[in-house]
C-alpha cells in the first residue's frame, strides 16, 4: 500500500491510496471461503455447492462486501501510520476500481482545527457597563402591579377604553359569508394586546355592554391563511361584559403578597434592586465575552470542518426546539421538529461558538491557564449560595446530575476571560437600559 497525506480545506487532511489488487482479490477469496458453508443452490445440499458455481451465483455481492472491507482496512492502516486523528467517519471519493489494476481513491479525513494564536492581547475595547436606575426599579415594580392586578366588572354605563378586559360574541363574514374560525361566543379580549389583526380592538372603542357593532378590518398581506390573506371582511361584535383593571397600590401589603419573605414595600424595593444588579453585571460580562470573542476570530482566522459546524447547528436548533416546548408546554415527540430541517438557521452562530471554544481553549493552553480543585470548590459554594442551599445538598445534586465538566468549564472560561481582560486596554463606558432600548429601536428602523 501506498499513500500521500495532503491538507485539504476547511481543516480537512487528504489521503491519497494506492492498493495493489491483489489486496482485493485475497479479501474477495475470504469472503467466499465464510458462505460456502452455508450456501444452498438447487441440486446441491447445503454447503455441497462446488466453490465456482458459488463464485459465479455471489460474484457481484462479494466483490462489493471484499471492495468495502479491502478500502476500510486500507483506510485505518493508513489514518495510524500517518497519525491523524479523525473528527468523524472518513469520507471515500474518486475510487478507480479495475480488474488487475492498483485500485485508487481518495479520503477526506475532517480533524481538529489548527489554530495559530498571534493576535489576542493590546486590544483597545470599550465596554458597555449597564447601570441601574431608579427608573429600571420603578419599572419592575410595575410589572409586579399589572402581574397581581384584579378585575372588576365595570358600571353598566361603562364604554369600552384601552386596558379594559371584554367578554365578546363575534362573526365574520367575507362578501356577506361566515369564514372558517372567524367566530366565537364569550371570548375574553384584552384591549390593547393585539391579539387581533389590525382594526378590531380599536373598533370595540365606546362600546357598552349589551351594544353590538358591524367592524371592517383588512386582513394583512402575509396573513397565514391565503383565502383570508389582504381581504376586506366585517365582524359583527357583541359586547357581553366589560372589566376594568384595578392595580394594587405599593405598599407594605402588596410586598408582602410578592415576595413573602420580605419585611415590608422598602425591603421588596431593595431585593429588586439586588436582582436587577446582580443580573445586569452577568449581562455586562456576556455582552463584553461576545465583544472580546468576535475580535479574537477577526484576528486570528481559521477554517472550521463542516461536521463541526454542522453538529452545533444541530444542537443548537434542538435545543431551541425544547425550550420553545417547554415554554409552551408541548410534548416534543407530538411537535415533530426535526433539528436537521432547521439546523441552518442557526450555523453563524454555530461558527461563532465553535470558532470562539476553540480559540479560548488555545489560549489556556499556551497561558497555562488551568483549573485547580480549590477553584471547583469556590465555583460550587457560589452556585450553593445562589440557589440557597448548602455546599454539601449542591454537590450531591452536581454528582446526581452529572454536571461537574460544566462547572469546571465555567471556571475556565473565567479564568480565561480575566485573563484577556488583564492583557487588553479597556474602557468602560457607562450606559442605561433606556439608552440601549433607544438604541436598538433605532438599529431595526
């Protein structure tokens, strides 16, 4: 046998081989010595057929079956001589395959990427430190009044206003015909959801109880259902109840019934103001870890193979995929998603993460950045207190569930992260949520 290793791309390494063909035919012969035992031709007993005759009847099967092995041998022989280490099944290509001759083919071998780390330190960056204000604590607050908000039936002169929660009938009709789905008795709306297409709510404005009303609307252009898609319809609306919401005032009761825990309206405000912190510096680290990341790929390129790219896709759209069921509760076997069909949505990200694990994980080999068991122990007693548990109830829960790599890997990552951060020039500019908000509005248009 011969062979020539070459690098391919997108880290890929090509074997070219050579097989004289007598490797075939000596396999070709072991795999018609196994059958003759158990063959049965007509006129023959089993295992009696004289080898020729089985030769000729099975020709084709075993010289498939004595090609494919013949290949597979000569691969693994050639992948440990040549010490490459594969990232998955090789791939065969360009098999020249006649009778007598050296049989040839190619083999795409995917490996680990080589990274050559030049540029990762004397950066300049500037890093967003989103601070907390009084409006960001004010605005929580808020959302806990309309979460525990009540409603109450209105007076019956009561008109119909933004916020208000109607019990409805209604029909729609399409050139004076009902349409599939387009009516229902006693559904309960909330004015200002826009749960409805364009026009409906607004056209429920004024009404009282017991009052019905014809309301025009268009249907959108990208409506989903294509009979219904920019045509004109008119529903027949029937006010049957109209509720108003009524927000608890901020006081020591209402802190009380939020968070039971809490003394009074001053501690709830001050634990909110804990959380908001304490979240907002994680969002400050990850943003900055995507900021530092991105620079570290620009700066030091290199290829990814398309199985690497392709499995993280797919996990990726799996796990969007569970969290989507799981946030609506549905069974995922009954949804029928399969990641394959959707993992390309996800494959930027996928380069990004892979590129980015990849890079980190050759910095802290040439820094010599390593994780100690005092450091595991450290990590552990945070995620205990966080979670409100003691050191020894969290590390069972961590040998139960298997999760101690991520643990570990969370240190590194860290480390590593500390570690950039010490060898480059930051800036930290200071930034509100109203400021991104502002922002981002203006970035989508």
């Amino acid at each position: 046998m011969k062979f020539n290793l070459t690098d391919g791309e997108n880290s890929q390494k090509v074997l070219e081989i050579e097989l004289p063909y007598s490797n075939y035919t000596e396999t070709f012969e072991k795999e018609l010595n196994k059958i003759l035992p158990t063959v049965k031709l007509p006129g023959f007993r089993v295992g009696k057929a004289p080898k020729d005759i089985v030769r000729k009847e099975f020709k084709h099967k075993l010289s498939v079956q004595a090609l494919e092995e013949t290949i597979n041998n000569a691969i693994s022989k050639a992948i440990k001589e040549s010490g490459v280490v594969p990232l998955n099944i090789p791939m065969v290509k360009d098999v020249v395959f006649e009778d007598d001759k050296p049989i040839i083919f190619k083999v795409f071998v995917d490996v680990y990427p080589a990274v050559e780390l030049k540029n990762y330190k004397g950066f300049d960056f500037e890093r967003e430190i989103r601070v907390v204000t009084e409006d960001d604590i004010n605005e929580v607050l808020e959302n806990l009044r309309e979460q525990h908000a009540v409603w109450e039936v209105a007076v019956d002169d009561a008109v119909v206003k933004e916020g208000d929660r109607v019990v409805i009938d209604f029909v729609g009709k399409k050139d004076g015909e009902p349409f599939e789905g387009g009516s229902a008795n006693n559904h309960t709306l909330e004015i200002g959801s826009n749960t409805f297409i364009p026009g409906f709510e607004s056209g429920i404005f004024g009404m009282k109880k017991g009052e019905t009303r014809d309301i025009k609307v268009t249907f959108p252009e990208d409506y989903h259902a294509s009979d219904l898609a920019g045509k004109e319809v008119v529903f027949t609306v029937t006010v049957n109840e109209i509720k108003n919401k009524k927000l608890p005032e901020l006081n020591d009761e209402f802190a009380t019934t939020v968070d039971p825990n809490v003394e009074n309206l001053e501690k709830l405000i001050e634990t909110i103001r804990k959380d908001i912190i304490d979240e907002t510096e994680i969002v400050n680290k990850e943003n900055f870890y995507d900021v530092l990341i991105k620079k570290l790929i620009e700066e030091n390129p290199f290829d990814l193979p398309q199985s690497m790219i392709d499995e993280q896709s797919r996990n990726l759209a799996d796990r969007a995929i569970k969290n989507y069921c799981r946030a609506y509760g549905i069974d995922p076997k009954t949804l029928k998603f399969d990641p394959d069909k959707i993992k390309d949505q996800y494959k930027d990200q996928a380069i990004f993460q892979t590129k980015g694990a990849i890079i980190l994980n050759a910095i802290a080999e040439k820094e010599n950045i390593t994780v100690t068991d005092e450091d595991i122990d450290k990590k552990i007693s945070e995620y205990a207190e966080a979670l409100k548990m003691s050191v020894d109830e969290y590390k069972d829960l961590v040998v139960k569930n298997g999760t101690i790599n991520n643990i570990k890997n969370n240190v590194l990552v860290d480390k590593i992260y500390d570690f950039l951060c010490s060898v480059n020039n930051i800036t930290d500019k200071k930034v509100t949520l109203k400021e991104i908000r502002e922002r981002e509005k203006i970035n989508r248009g």
